[in-house]
C-alpha cells in the first residue's frame, strides 16, 4: 500500500508540473492566479499522501499551512488586481 | 474486511488523482477563464476529497482522521470563497485577462 500512495503522489506531482506548464503558456494574471492556487491543492494532496505512506503525521500539519498560505495569496492577488472603484463597489452593503 | 478496506482505498485514491489530472488538463485546455474556473474546482473539491476519502482506512487514529477531515473542510471553505471573489472580479471586468 506504503508504494501505492506514493505512486499516486507522484503521479499528482507530474499534473502539478502540467500546471506549471499552464502558468508558461497563459499570458493574463487570472490563468496564472488559478494555475497556483491548483499547485497548491495538488501540494496539500501530495502532503496527505506522504503523510500516511511515511507514517509521520506532522507533514498534515504542513498541508494545513499550504491551504492558508494558497487562500491569502489569491485573496491579496484579487485586493491588488482590482482598481479602487471595484473594491468600495463589492464592499458595498446590500439592501434588503 | 482489510481487503474490503483495502480496495476502497485503492479506488477512491485512484478517482481522485483522475480528478486531478481532469482539472489540470481542463485548466489547460478549456476556451474560457469561468471554464477554466469551473475545471479548477473540479479538482479542488472532489480530488482532494476523494483522496483524502480513501486515506481515512489507513490513519492511525481517530483524532487523524478528524485531521484530514479538518483538511478537507477547510480547503473547501477556502476555495469555494477564492473561487467566488475570482469569478466576481471576472465578471466586473476588475481584473485583466
């Protein structure tokens, strides 16, 4: 089982690298924003994985920080990408 | 009953590296950035979820599973906002494509 999950991880290891080759052919800051955040996913998976092949369960509690890290990275990408107007505009309260 | 455990882990870590290979080469190939948007949460929900489905059997204890679990939820909670803001700012036209 032990060289089962760690086929698995690196087979999601060559899609990560597929996803790198994603941020190289998409020229726009979106593409390359949602080709990351899928690395980091990928990441956290290959982490889980290694964790119960190796039997060490720290490396969990490094997936969790790849998960925070990924979530502030695309939200301080869109504050910084969006122009002041769209910013006020979606903070704006709703009626109702 | 091992061996029962044993398939379903087998099985369910194989969907979710499919799904994972299905949203890269979805991410990849897909005319449009919401297309593309909708490929990546393919693989952020049900990849992750379904390895991390077929991880449980083979924890150690209760309080990790609870862990990956915990893992799981939190990824979903994250990604379902991430995605929702990046759509939203699409759809503004707030970010350049």
């Amino acid at each position: 089982m032990t060289s089962f999950l760690v086929g698995i991880a690196g087979f999601v290891l060559g899609t990560a690298i597929f996803g790198l080759f994603g941020i190289f052919l998409r020229p726009g800051g979106t593409d390359r924003l949602m080709a990351a955040q899928l690395i980091g996913t990928d990441s956290i998976a290959i982490l889980l994985l290694l964790s119960v092949a190796t039997e060490i369960p720290p490396i969990v509690d490094v997936a969790l920080m790849l998960a925070l890290l990924a979530a502030f990275a695309a939200v301080a990408f869109i504050k910084s990408a969006t122009s002041g107007a769209n910013i006020s505009d979606a903070e704006e309260p709703r009626g109702g | 009953m091992n061996v029962i455990l044993n398939v379903f882990t087998v099985l369910a870590i194989s969907a979710g590296a499919f799904f994972f290979l299905a949203g890269t080469v979805g991410l990849l190939r897909f005319p449009d950035t919401l297309t593309r948007l909708h490929a990546l949460t393919k693989a952020d929900n049900l990849g992750l979820g379904l390895i991390i489905l077929g991880l449980l059997p083979l924890t150690s204890g209760p309080i990790q599973a609870m862990k990956l679990i915990g893992v799981w939820l939190l990824v979903q909670l994250s990604g379902a906002i991430v995605m929702q803001l990046i759509a939203q700012a699409i759809r503004r036209g707030g970010l350049r494509e």
